[in-house]
C-alpha cells in the first residue's frame, strides 16, 4: 500500500519548524514530486500556521501527538519519513522514535543531546535494523558542516595520500547568529538529566559515548582556551563541541573506522592572534549564558533580516603524523541555529528518501547514511560550500 506523505513535519506550527514548511513551500512545492504535511497537535492552530505562511488552502495537515499511542500508529500508516523538530527530544522525543523504529519509518531531527541518543541506540537500533527504519539524528547546524566535513577531508586525504588523518581540528573562523531557543532548552534538559542520574554525567563526558564497544584514543577536552600552534591563534571553547564530536566518532565508528581506531579530532572556537586574542579568548569561556534561563525560549528567535544575515565558516586541518595536511572550509550563507538548519533538516530528509535508498535500517548519522549525495544537495539547494583550500 502506498502511504499518503514522503514527509510530515512534526512540529510545523513551532518556530524552526514553520522554516522548515517555509523551505518546502519554496523548494518542493505541489507538483514537485515531493509529497510532504505538516504535522502537529492542534488542526486550528496548523491551519492557521498554513495561512500565515501563503501556503495553498489544500496542503495536508496531519494532527501528531506524540504522547498518544494511537495518534503515533495513524501517523506511522501516513508517511514514509518524519521530520521532527520538536525538542528537547529527551522529553518529547522517546515515543516518536519507538514508533518509527517498530514501523520502518524513516526518521530525521535536530538533536544535541548525546546521553538521550546513546539511549535510543542502546534501546531501538536493533529493532530500526530490522525493520529498515533509518533514524537519522543531528540533521542540523549540530552536526551537518562538522560531521560531512571531517567526512569530506577524509575522503580526500585518502584520495591524495591513500590513507586517512590520524588528527583532525575542526576550527570555527566564523559565527554570526544565535543559537536557539530549541538548543538552550536542550542544553538545560541535559543538565537537569545529568545532575539526576550519574549515569547521563558519565555518557557526557566520555567522547566516545555513541561507539557502544568501541573506545578510542584519548582526546583533548577543549574545556579552556589555549593557543593552537598549528594556526598560531587562540582558540576558545565551542560550545556544540560535545554533540559534534560525539557525532563525528559515530560516524567513524559506523563507516568500519575509516578514519582510523586512531583518530583524534576536536572543535574550538578561533578568536585570533596574539593578546587580543587570548582576551577574546578567555571571554568566550567565561560565557555561561546558553545554560542560564535568560536565552531565547523554545519557539523564539531571529527576525528574517537577522537570519539572513548570519553566515558560519569552518575550518577542518588534517594531518597523518607524516608531515601531510589538507584544510577544507564549509560555509553557510544563513545564522546557523535557524535559517540553515532548517534547510539541512529538510534536505537530509529528501536525501534519505531519494538517494539513500541503500542504507539499512539503523540509528545513524548523516555522513554514513547519505555522505556525498548530501554534500552535493546542500551545496545546490541549501547554501552550504565544501571546498579544499590551499595549505
């Protein structure tokens, strides 16, 4: 039987979500072949989303509550992929991602919360296996340009040297825009979690908290400011560095290690050269702001002017401990908690569907499930630029 819907998003009426609708409007309207929803708890409130943002009067609207069973086993029947925006997963996520690994539905997000995804691996990836769901975390500005950009040097350090770098340095030269409410919110929830449970503390501290059986060599912290000499600049904490690196080892963890059981890899913040640097430097680590209860709120954020006008370039050095290096920047042309995030989650998901046809079911992350189609998608839709630059 074919299902109604490719996609629904779950949660289209909240802030990041409407962007997503936004997107889909603009790059896959009816016609396109595409056959998407929107997705959330009441009709009257999608409706009114659906008007507000210029959508025609028959896009479908699927009621979703992912606290009711039996709304779970509706929408399950109704698409082939959910898209959900709705966090902090830990709190709203669990249901959802039981449902779609039962029913091989595929299953995208935008989760930073490490401890609650080594749960859902320990508890569902054998059943998303079996079923062929394919459940795709972090499809945003966590972990998208670090995860498929460490991806990307490393196909090529092989292609140029026939073997991967053993170090790699994910550097960030550039971040205008804020993070989200979304973001802050999990950031809290982890915090509540971890003082709770032990456990959860320990899941976050160790990098290598999603290789389950696998750990690896030791890796720098990046918990305090410090002068990099491999860049001669100071470089300061970055705070999605906990997801994203996490991610990354996953990554190598499922591609059988192709970057090695050796590989080394963090991410820092660049604040630049010499005292001023340092200054900055030793700010940015004083910043404690994305944890207090005065950050954005879930479903706030940044007017269209000021999304617009953000933009992040990242820096990834590799090196093979034998004297060779390659540099790769990726760049996005939107502030990287909203506007490119919600391209990235909706080309992840038509990726999954269109091009990614042969990854089995499983709990992945982007660059193992979808690698160079996504690479080339975002580049020709969302914005993105990965390129090898000169050393």
């Amino acid at each position: 039987m074919t299902k109604p819907y490719d996609i629904v998003v779950h949660g289209a009426t909240g802030f990041t979500g409407r962007l997503v609708v936004e997107y889909l409007l603009q790059r896959y309207p009816a016609g396109s072949g595409l056959r998407w929803a929107m997705g959330g708890r009441s009709a009257e409130k999608l409706a009114s989303v659906r008007d507000e943002l210029g959508a025609p009067a028959d896009t479908p609207l699927v009621v979703t509550d992912s606290a009711s069973a039996e709304s779970l086993q509706a929408l399950m029947a109704q698409t082939r992929l959910v898209l959900t925006t709705v966090g902090p997963y830990q709190l709203y996520g669990n249901e959802l991602v039981a449902a779609c690994a039962a029913a091989g539905v595929d299953y995208v997000d935008l989760c930073g919360e490490p401890a609650w995804m080594r749960h859902m691996i320990d508890a569902h990836e054998a059943t998303a296996k079996a079923s062929g769901a394919r459940i795709v975390f972090s499809c945003g500005f966590d972990s998208i340009p670090f995860d498929l950009g460490v991806f990307m040097l490393q196909r090529e350090m092989k292609v140029r040297y026939g073997h991967p770098a053993s170090r790699v340095r994910g550097r960030v030269r550039k971040l205008k825009g804020t993070f989200s409410g979304g973001t802050a919110a999990s950031l809290q929830a982890t915090m509540a979690a971890s003082a709770a449970d032990p456990k959860v503390l320990e899941l976050l501290k160790n990098p290598f908290s999603l290789t389950p059986g696998f750990e690896g060599p030791r890796q720098p912290t990046g918990h305090k400011p410090m002068e990099d000499e491999a860049l001669g600049v100071w470089v300061a904490p970055f705070v999605m560095a906990a997801i994203n690196t996490r991610n990354v080892h996953r990554s190598n963890f499922l591609l059988q290690h192709a970057y090695g059981t050796d590989f080394v890899y963090d991410e820092m913040l660049i604040t630049g050269p010499g005292e001023k640097g340092e200054a900055i430097a030793n700010a940015v680590a004083g910043d404690k702001s994305m944890g207090s209860k005065e950050g954005p709120k879930p479903g706030e954020g940044p007017s269209r002017e000021e999304r617009e006008a953000g933009s992040y370039d990242v820096l990834f050095l590799g090196e093979d401990g034998q004297g060779n290096t390659l540099r790769v920047g990726v760049k996005g042309d939107r502030d990287p908690g909203y506007g490119s995030t919600s391209k990235m989650i909706a080309e992840s998901a038509v990726c999954l569907l269109q091009e990614a046809a042969a990854t089995p079911g499983g709990i992945w992350t982007t660059a193992p499930a979808m690698g160079e189609p996504l690479i080339a998608r975002l580049q020709a839709n969302a914005g993105l630029s990965f390129a090898v630059e000169a050393n």
